[in-house]
C-alpha cells in the first residue's frame, strides 16, 4: 500500500462520514471540527517533530561513538547467524545488524525515546543497502512489522498512567500486555516470513526462535511471581540502569581506542537535526489525516457496527467498550491514550461509568500496550529515508495489530473476570 493511498483514503472516507453525521445526525459541527483538527494536527506534527530533534541528536550522536569505536560491529557479529537470514540481504557483519537489535531490546524494554533514534538509524543503514530507494526492502519490512507488532516487557507509560488515575493495582496489566505483545510479535514475524519466503525451521534461525519462546515463558513466570511494588522497583531501576549503561559504555569504548569522542558525538548528534526536517512532511501528512478520521465519527461508526454484529452471536460485548483504544492505537499513540482515558471515564456512552478498575477500563490498557502506532512508524521510518512505495508494509503490520488486540481480549478475559 503506498502512501498516497493511505492519505487518500483517510481523507475521502472522513469526509464521507462527515456527510454521513451532518445528514443523519444533524451534526452541524462535524465539519467545523474536520477543519479545526488539521490546523491543530498540523501543530501537533510540529511539536512531535521538535521533541524528536531533540531526542534523535543526543542518541545519533552516542551511536557514532559505538560505531567509531567498534561496539557496534561487535554486536553485529554476535547476532548475525539469526539476522542474516531474518532480514534478506543484509551481510552478516553490517552495522545495521547492531542498530536493530538496539532498537528492539529498547522497545522490549519499555525506552521509547532511545527506541526511535536507533531505529531511524537502523533504517538508514538498510537504506545504503537497498538497491531501489524509493521501494522498501524485505529487510526494511520485517523491520518495521516487528517495530509494529510493539513487544514490550515493561509498559511504564501504562503503568503511570493507570497510577495516576486512581487505579487499585497498576500493574495487573503487566502479564496480559507481555502475552498480547508476544503473539502480537510472533504473527508479525511469521506473516513476514511467509510473504518473503523466510524458513523459520531452518537450523540456522529455529535455535533462536525456539530460545527467545524459552526466555518469554520464563520471564512470564519469574514476573508472576513478584508483588506490584517489586514490579514497580525494577522497571525503574532497569530502565535508568541500561539505558546509561549504554551511554557511558559506548562513550568508554572510545577513550580506550583513543577517538575523540566529542568530535565523533558531533559527527553524529548533527544527522538528528537533517532526519528530523526530513521526516516532518510525512508526519504531518499521517497525523492531520487521522486527526480529520476522528472528528468526522468514523471511529463511532465502526465500534457501533462491531457491537452491534458481535451481538448477533453472543451476549458478551463488554470487550467492544474497550476497542476505541484497540482500533485507534495503530492510528495514533496519543488519540489511543485519550480513548483509553475516555473508556475509564464513560464506558458505555450513556453515562453509566465504572472507572478505571472496570473490566473495559483494564482491557483498555491492555489493547493500548498491545500494539504498536503503525501508521505512525511507518511515517517517521519510511519518511525518514524517503520510501514512497512500502509494498506490503501495512498490511503485514495491521495483521501484526489485528493479532494483538484478539489476543489482549482474550488474556483480559482470562485476567480480568
């Protein structure tokens, strides 16, 4: 899908349940707000884009130092038996191999702003490779579907959030979030592979695979076992502790080859400030159009229709209260957050609301931590080398999204009630 297509089609089909709610609902705001939201959206990018420069230039710039001082390549040639047949066409010993599996363990890990620098790093990297640069590779692909599928250990941002609105017990989504986000992962990895053709029983990847399966069981288990405080402890403690491990490990690599390290920060810290401007068009372009889908009722509409087509087979629709947040995370971080915080406020729309501690409420946070904002990533990743023609990026990503948010109901189920 490319993404004339995706802004196309956002465009058209707000405008379409515009007619829709000004018609049959007598809505006559409804345009109003479709025109305020692409001034206000068109702000947002702004500001996201700022924040970004900001964050991208420091960690560009701690990359080059890895990179100068070889850490970087010696990260590479650790994981490359497994990543060299996962992301096709890329050698075994190319830094980008680094860059990636940085980027991975800082989502796993909950560190989202050192997650975006290194992946936009990562991304340029499988830029040099790529043959046809305004068609993404299979490598860039499988990159950003796994970026998409969102597997996350620790969801700080939920936590807090959770804490901050009263919630008796922050952490009982950790373990529904951790198994969503996993089968959420593992889908995104195997609708890649089968589209290009990648075996995952080959005896040079089912090692890794069956490994990492291995190590998740075991964190599930080890987690279950500790109390909401210790939960707590070592989310913070783990967070803080890597990333400034990597800072100062990075920056002690080089003093021991002997590299300016400022110069070699610098050298780096500038690409933050050039990709930042790069990536603002197709920003701005993603977040006005789903801006403009929010205003015009679409997202209504559509959780009406699931309500009412679930209620054809069963009873049980309590989930639906919840998909606002499921259904928009792949859109927009921020209007999944609002949807969630809405769902605590009003679950039903009809003024009968339980609160944050309601079964809507939790399975809520769980579909918002299940997931990753595919529009989003493919945006500022994709744009940010100039890809124009993403093949079939969003398809496998929503695929990867659709997967998580069955799988955050299902868990919420077994959790919750």
């Amino acid at each position: 899908m490319a993404m004339h297509f995706i802004f196309a089609f956002f465009i058209i089909i707000s405008f379409v349940f515009g007619l829709y709610s000004l018609i049959v609902h007598n809505d006559y705001e409804v345009f109003n707000n479709m025109a305020k939201a692409t001034f206000d959206d068109a702000k947002t990018a702004i500001q996201l884009v700022i924040s970004l420069i900001g964050v991208m230039t420091f960690w560009l710039g701690i990359m080059r130092i890895g990179e100068k001082a070889g850490v970087i390549n010696r990260i590479a040639r650790v994981i490359s038996p497994f990543f060299s047949k996962i992301f096709k066409g890329v050698p075994k010993d190319h830094p980008a191999n680094a860059s990636i599996v940085m980027n991975f363990s800082a989502n796993f890990l909950g560190m989202d702003n050192a997650a975006t620098p290194m992946g936009l790093k990562a991304m340029d990297q499988l830029q040099e490779l790529n043959p046809e640069k305004d068609r993404a590779s299979d490598a860039q692909i499988m990159f950003l579907v796994m970026n998409t599928s969102g597997l996350t250990l620790i969801p700080t941002t939920i936590m807090a959030d959770l804490t901050a609105a009263g919630a008796p017990n922050p952490t009982i989504v950790f373990l529904p979030i951790l198994l969503a986000t996993f089968v959420s992962s593992l889908v995104g990895l195997i609708g890649v592979s089968i589209a290009q053709k990648i075996n995952l029983l080959h005896v040079s990847i089912a090692p890794y695979i069956i490994g990492a399966i291995a190590l998740f069981v075991a964190l599930v288990f080890g987690m279950n076992e500790l109390d909401s405080d210790q939960i707590r402890d070592i989310s913070n403690v783990a967070s803080g502790v890597i990333i400034m491990s990597i800072v100062t490990g990075f920056i002690a690599a080089g003093m021991y080859k002997k590299i300016n390290v400022f110069d070699a920060f610098i050298d780096g810290a500038k690409e933050g400030f050039s990709m930042g401007i790069k990536i603002l068009p197709y920003l701005a372009g993603i977040i006005v159009c789903i801006g403009v889908f929010k205003a015009s009722g679409a997202m209504d509409f559509i959780v009406d229709g699931i309500r009412t087509f679930v209620s054809i087979f069963t009873g049980e629709t309590r989930f639906v209260d919840a998909l606002p947040t499921g259904l928009m995370k792949p859109i927009s971080g921020s209007g999944a957050r609002g949807m969630m915080v809405e769902t605590w406020n009003c679950t039903d729309g009809l003024n009968n609301c339980s609160g944050v501690n309601s079964f809507a409420g939790k399975t809520s946070a769980v579909m918002r931590g299940a997931t990753e904002t595919t529009f989003y990533v493919l945006a500022v990743y994709f744009g940010s080398v100039g890809i124009k023609n993403t093949r079939n990026a969003v398809w496998l990503g929503l695929l990867a999204d659709l997967a998580g948010i069955i799988a955050a109901i299902y868990f919420s189920y077994q959790y919750f009630l």
